[in-house]
C-alpha cells in the first residue's frame, strides 16, 4: 500500500476547498508528491508544468468569470430584433471578420477594439438563428451605446435608395437583403401593358386615395395576378415596382407552411407595402376538385384554399397593402382567387416577341458613357441596325425575355457575334 501511495496520488475525499476551487485537492495532492521528491527529475518537471499550466488556466478562467459577471456591460440581440441586420452589417466591414453569415457556422467569440474599448462579440447559435451579444470592460454602457448608433446610422446610409426584401423564416418575417432601386423601364415586356399597371398601382397610391376609398366604405387595398410562362420576367417587374414607389417587399412562397402561420405573417404587414406570392399554383390552393387541392390531408402544402382566401379578405389583410401573384398556369388557379377583390387586374407577362428582342438586344450592347463593355465602339445607329436584324431572326413567343438575354450576355462583348450567332442557337434551342 505504502509502495503504492509513494507513487501516484491514490484518491482522496472531497475537500471543503474543492466546492470553491474545483480540482484543489487532485493539485494539492500532486504537489505534494512533487515535494516529497519521490519522483525523478524529468517526470517531476514534466508534472510542475503541468500543474502550472492548470492552474494558470483555471485561475484565468474564474477571474474572467468573476469579470464577467460583476465589471462587464452587455447588449443582447436577438436574430429577430431590427438592430440585428444593422450589427451585422457592421460586422461584415471590420477587419476582425471577412463575413458576418460565417458566424451562423458555430458558436464563437471575437475581441476587438472600439473608439479605445475592449469589447468582445459573443455569436450563439440556435435552431439555425444567431443571436449576438456584446461586451466591454467596465459598467458604463455608454460606449455599447455608440456603437449600435454608428451601426444604425451605417445601415441607413446604405438603405438610401435601396428597398427591403423581406422572407419568411421560421414563421416570422426576416430581412433578406437590401436591393438597390433600378428604373422600371429594365424590365422588358409590352409597353402597353405595363404603362397600364404602372398608371393602376400610381393611382392607388395617390396620397388622396386612401380617403376615397375610406369614405366609401370600400377596403383599401389592390390585388395584382401575373401570369406567364417561367423567365417573363414577373418577379423582377414586382421587385422594381417596389423600388419604383420605395415600399418594402414580403416575398412569400406557400408551400410546405400552415394556414395559421399565414394569418400571423399577414397580421404582421406593415400598411403600405408589397406582399408577393409566388407560383401560386404549385402551392396546392389550385381548382378545387383538382388533384393538386388540398384533401384528405394529402397533399403538396399545408395551405388550403379557404385559408388563403379568408386571410386575403380578412380582418388580418391590411389596409394600403399591395397584393401581387404569380402563376406560370392561371388556367390551375380557383375561380375564387382570381376574382376581382382578390386579383383586381390580371397581368398576362409573354414570351419575347420581336419589339422585346429588340429591346433587349439594345439594354445589352447601348453604349455607356465613360464605360466600355466592348471590344469596338459602335454608334446607335449601328446597333439600332444590328437589333432589328437580330430580332428579325428570333421566332416569336418561342423563347422567354430571360432564356434571349441569357444568349446576348454570353456575347456581350460583340454584337456581331451575337447576330451571326443567333440562328444557330435558335436551330439548337428548337432540337
């Protein structure tokens, strides 16, 4: 037993020391094996380092925590909280971190100076959400208070002439980006029919609308249905009538999300924006009688049709609000949700004709002033030329606006190219 004891540290009770300073009576223990000399010159240096080491990092570690907990000023944001966005986007530009989104890879902490004060930035994740927390050293919490006031005024600067794009995330809404408003006139459709939307949506926005409306009695709000075939360019007129008028926009796709949370996230609109529902018809809210309809349980999303439409018509709609839908198929969509009140102007979005190729075929290769996209400098007339004979030579609804651009970027750099080219990528495209 003696032999035994000389050797090692045999186990010991728990001290009262031990509830204080975990882990005393193991190091009092060792050194005093150390003290008595019973091991050999290597082994018992080896052992004071590592008892140095221990200790020096226990003694780090409740002396931090005892920082912490008494000397430190904390601000806690939440993923869902609006200063979240403005941190983070604060973040993103400082040398302590490349990207912000990297943070949602694990839990992690970051040290950096600010205006002279050592703060510290604690990322906890959770369910897929981050939240962030942000320390300094001492108890005036002034300087947390700067901070947040240099991240806010950042993000509105930056906010200038952009629209917010908000998604639903985890039954709430979240901003997605921030997208830089573009004149309408990018989007390449009939002209007739878009200056017609454009008048509509002008219209009902007008500042003495909205006390028309109230004193008829008739809800405030407008409902727009764009249909047409994938690459119409639907989505993208939505986003920039948003930007057109600066009103934020919802983007929400219903598939796979109950008809409750639908009602939360409509409760949830602010009065005046631009709630965008895309491809309606794969949603399962299609005719009903109709194998894509929600029955019996089965069926492709949790949403049925009588929960869209009582939240499209309900209390929860909100007033000022505009509403825009979209469906490659209108011909799948219920009588009921394309009725006026639900969708007041039906919007037929087509495939390129030759006045939109021709306008593509100009936004691609117009000469920019002080900007070459080039090899060659070539004057309007010229690509005026150019276009018509390249839109001469695209069959008509065949090909999507988006499918035709996608062909001239690739050779943006030549619009002869893209002339001579045309024919055989048509022949190709058709095989």
């Amino acid at each position: 037993m003696s032999a035994i004891n000389g050797g090692y540290p045999g186990p010991s009770q728990m001290s009262p020391i031990d509830v204080i300073f975990p882990g005393f009576s193991v190091v009092s223990t060792t050194a005093h094996q150390l003290l008595a000399g019973n091991l050999d010159s290597y082994t018992r240096l080896f052992c004071i380092f590592v008892v140095f080491v221990l200790v020096t990092r226990y003694g780090v570690n409740y002396v931090w925590g005892i920082v912490r907990a008494y000397f430190t000023s904390t601000i806690y944001v939440s993923y869902y909280d609006e200063a979240y966005d403005m941190l983070v986007d604060w973040i993103a530009d400082q040398p302590f971190i490349h990207n912000a989104h990297s943070l949602i890879a694990r839990d992690r902490s970051f040290y950096f100076w600010y205006r002279g004060h050592f703060l510290i930035l604690y990322c906890a994740v959770k369910e897929h959400r981050e939240d962030l927390r942000i320390s300094s050293i001492g108890l005036n919490a002034n300087i947390l208070k700067d901070l947040i006031e240099e991240c806010r005024e950042q993000y509105l600067k930056e906010a200038q002439r952009k629209i917010s794009v908000f998604k639903h995330r985890e039954g709430e809404w979240k901003k997605a980006k921030l997208r830089p408003v573009q004149p309408i006139s990018t989007v390449i459709m009939d002209e007739e029919v878009k200056d017609d939307i454009l008048r509509d949506v002008d219209e009902f926005l007008d500042q003495d609308m909205q006390d028309w409306y109230a004193e008829r009695g008739i809800p405030y709000k407008r409902g727009y249905l764009l249909f047409g075939p994938p690459g119409t360019g639907k989505s993208s007129f939505s986003l920039l009538l948003a930007g057109k008028h600066e009103l934020d926009i919802y983007t929400l796709q219903l598939s796979n999300i109950s008809d409750s949370t639908v009602i939360r996230l409509f409760a949830e609109l602010p009065p005046r924006c631009i709630i965008l529902l895309e491809d309606v018809d794969t949603a399962g809210v299609g005719r009903r009688g109709s194998v894509n309809t929600v029955q019996d349980g089965n069926s492709q999303s949790a949403v049925t049709l009588s929960g869209l439409l009582n939240v499209l018509d309900g209390v929860s709609s909100q007033e000022g609000r505009i509403l825009i839908m979209t469906t490659n198929h209108i011909d799948h969509l219920d009588e009921a949700l394309v009725r006026p009140g639900r969708s007041d102007k039906k919007v037929h979005f087509k495939l390129a004709d030759q006045n939109m190729s021709t306008q593509l075929f100009r936004t691609v290769f117009k000469q920019l002033s002080n900007k070459k996209q080039c090899n060659e400098r070539y004057d309007d007339e010229t690509i005026e030329g150019l276009a018509r004979e390249f839109a001469s030579k695209v069959p008509e609804q065949v090909f999507s606006p988006a499918e035709v651009l996608s062909f001239l970027l690739e050779r943006k750099k030549s619009p002869y190219d893209a002339v001579s080219g045309i024919e055989s990528w048509v022949a190709k495209a058709k095989d």
